[in-house]
C-alpha cells in the first residue's frame, strides 16, 4: 500500500489467491510499516513478528498446494489487546496484567486462525476498554494518524491506528459503549459492532458483561464483512449490495443532532442529500426516550465493571491509571435499585429502536458528534457551551450497545482540517449482514478512505 486502503482486503486477498503476490511479502510490508511507524501512532503494544512470518509461510505453501482458505487466509491482522490468542501476552493496557500470557485462544482468535489469517500482534488501546481516547494506558496514549496530536478514538484506538498507517488489513475489537466505531470515525476507518453474542466474548477481558460487542475493524465494508464471517465461521456471503434507489433510510434527528460540531453536521447532511439524490427514501425517526439514554449507559456500565475489577482494586490500586480507577470506584456508589431500573431502559430503548426500524433498512446518523480530540482535553466547546469529550464521544454510539443492535461507522467525508468524519448506520436485531449490504452500498456511493 502506497497510502491509507490504496488495496482493500478483498483486493488483496484475491491477488493472494491468484498467488500474484505471497501472504510471506504482505506481512514482511506489514512488519516494516510496524517498525518504522509504531514510534509515532503507538497502535501496538505486542508485535509477533517470528510468529507472523511463519503463519505466512504455512499460507503460502497451503495456498501454493490448492489449500484455500477464503478471503482471509494469508491476510495479516491485529486483535486489541484484550483478546487472547495463545502464547501473547494479554495486558489491557495495564499495569495490573503485566506478564499474563495466553494460555490458548479465544474463540474470536480460533475462528481466525482457522481462517488461515496471519497475526501480526496485539493492539493498544484505553486501559481495560475504560475510556473513549485510548491515552489512558499505561503502554502511553494511541496517537491519532491524521494527526498525532490528537486522540484516535477509543477504546480500540490502536486497532483503528494500525489500520489507517497500513500495518494490517483487519483488526478484532471490542465495542461496549462505541469502542469499535469511535476509533474507526476518528481515524478513518470502518469498524463493525455486531448483534449482541454474535461473536463470543469467551477469552476477551470483560469491561461490561451485558454491553460488551466483539466486531472487526478494517479499510473498508467488504473487508469488515470477510472478517465478520470469518469470526463467525460463516462461508463469504454472495449477495450483491442493493440499488439506492430501493432503500429506506431512517434519519435520526433531535437528540442525536442537537450537539454536533457543525464540520461533522455539514459532512452528514452532504451525505443524506447524495443518498436522496441517487434514489434513497429518507424518513425522520425518532427515539422517545434517546435523552436517558446516557444515564442507562452509566447505571449499567459502570456496576458491572466495578464488579468485575472488585478483588483487583483492592488488592492493587496502585496498578491501574488513574482516571481507570476513579470510575471503577464510582461504579461502587450505584445502587441495586438504580442498576434494574436502567435495565428496565434498555428494555425499553431496544423496543423504540425496534420501532424506528420498522419499514426502513437501516437508521442514519453521525458516529460521533466532533472529529478527533486534543489529547489531554477534557472538554471542547460545542454549540454556546463547553462539553465533556467523554460524554460527548459516547453521545451517539452508547445507544447501540445499549439495544444490542448491529450498527456499522464508515468514513463519509473530511472536515476542513483533514480530520475523518463518520456515518453510523444501525440495523435490525440478527440482521447484521443485511446492515452490511447497506453499507456497502452506500459505500458504493460516497467512496472509500
């Protein structure tokens, strides 16, 4: 690659299985970029180069033999550093996992291997998924690529930054509050969240057991998709994407438009009037209750967490950073009463995204509400106020994780500083590969990185 997804990965998995290339000189390319670049964006903490190569040179000689796999078989790619695969470390970016090594793999990293891809290594990202920047590790902050003076979204903010400085063509991350899609609108990627247990979360260090999305990252929706079905074991979907001109968009508004920097507000609404303009129906849809939506996030969230990180928290404080350990200690103070009753609204906001769902193929509306961060600001000022860049970068994505809907950020234009904007796409519950058929083709349209 010359430059950011200048060859998608299904390109270069044709070209693999055409043997016009080696799986072996992709991810000696891919290593170099890690070696030179890695200084600069930090988007890995563990690099399996020798393990790497020698998957590479098994592909080859399978692939030489008639042994194909599918799409991802050779292909080089990353899984966040929370997921195991066997003989890594597994660290979550913290202190606390210093020297905690894999005894096998995840069923994610399974599926993968068995998939014939090739791991390149294990990615950065916000200590144990806790945070929406990816600067609070203790493996120091992921820099953005579009410029490294800024946030590259989190939680998987190394898997999104490896992707865009090419070192890979795919990446595993975990999405709990919008951790795989905020990275990929940040950066300029696309990351895929799922249906809720679509992909197990066996073998991936829990941040928040009802929330918690296992999903791909990649440069573009195809490549997001052959990498879904390879988690899942499913065999490449032969479905042709469909005309514009027969779908039925529902635009989100209100509460999901009201907070926008107005660079990301000129950049969805350019992307709605292409869509109309080449034959898309577009309907308002609303959320009732999409105002609550924050407090539910956190009444649920933040319990679980805390519940899980309990004994270690305990025992060693001291381990975690900072900021981490403060909102696991808040998690503390939520009351039994108040965590059923945010259940109870989730209840309630998947039967309203349901709704809104009804009679349209997908719901539209921004990733997140401001391009990429400062690193090391708390709060940006946005509309006549300043914001909180947590609460702001979860503000359009938490609902998602919340209904446990299938929901997909793909890169829809440029703000004019460079940054990367992102459209959010939501689709119906365990309709995720219809979701990524109106991606690919709104893709098709607005264009890739």
């Amino acid at each position: 690659m010359s430059g950011p997804f200048a060859e998608t990965l299904l390109q270069l998995a044709g070209r693999i299985r055409a043997r016009e290339v080696t799986s072996t000189a992709v991810t000696e390319a891919c290593l170099d970029r890690i070696a030179r670049g890695n200084a600069r964006v930090n988007a890995f903490i563990t690099v399996s180069a020798e393990q790497a190569l020698a998957m590479a040179h098994d592909a080859d000689r399978e692939i030489a033999l008639g042994r194909y796999r599918g799409p991802l078989h050779g292909v080089p790619v990353s899984f966040k550093d929370l997921v195991d695969v066997a003989g890594m470390p597994t660290t979550a970016a913290s202190r606390l996992l210093a020297g905690r090594v894999a005894p096998s793999d995840a069923p994610v990293a399974a599926r993968l291997r068995a998939a014939g891809a090739v791991f390149l290594g294990k990615t950065n990202l916000h200590e144990f998924a806790f945070g929406t920047t990816s600067e609070d590790s203790a493996y120091g902050p992921v820099r953005n690529p579009v410029d490294p003076s800024r946030s590259a979204g989190g939680s998987s903010g190394g898997a999104a930054a490896a992707l865009v400085e090419g070192m890979g063509y795919a990446a595993i991350g975990t999405d709990t509050g919008g951790s795989i899609r905020i990275p990929a609108a940040a950066c300029g990627c696309v990351g895929l969240k799922p249906t809720f247990g679509e992909i197990a979360c066996d073998g991936v260090i829990p941040l928040s057991w009802s929330l918690d999305h296992v999903g791909p990252l990649a440069g573009s929706v195809g490549g997001a998709r052959a990498t879904y079905e390879a988690a899942l074991g499913l065999p490449p979907s032969q479905a042709a994407p469909p005309p514009l001109a027969s779908l039925r968009i529902g635009v989100l508004r209100g509460y999901f438009t009201e907070l926008l920097d107005e660079d990301v507000r000129t950049a969805f609404e350019a992307v709605l009037r292409r869509l109309e303009a080449a034959g898309a129906a577009l309907v308002e849809r609303a959320v009732p209750h999409a105002s609550d939506v924050a407090s539910i996030y956190l009444h649920v969230q933040l319990p679980e967490a805390s519940a899980y990180h309990a004994e270690a928290i305990e025992q060693h404080p001291d381990a975690y950073t900072k900021p981490v350990r403060l909102r696991l200690e808040m998690g503390r103070f939520v009351l039994a009463e108040d965590y059923v009753r945010a259940q109870r609204g989730a209840l309630l906001l998947r039967q309203e995204v349901s709704a809104a769902l009804d009679g349209c193929d997908a719901l539209a509306l921004p990733t997140l509400p401001i391009p990429a961060p400062p690193l090391g600001v708390d709060a940006v000022m946005i509309g006549h106020g300043s914001q909180p860049v947590r609460a702001l970068m979860l503000r359009l994505t938490q609902l998602f994780d919340i209904t446990r809907h299938p929901a997909i950020s793909l890169p829809c234009g440029r703000t004019p500083l460079g940054l990367p904007v992102g459209l959010q796409l939501a689709g119906r519950l365990d309709r995720t590969r219809e979701l990524l058929d109106v991606a690919e083709a709104i893709e098709a349209l607005i264009g890739t990185p």
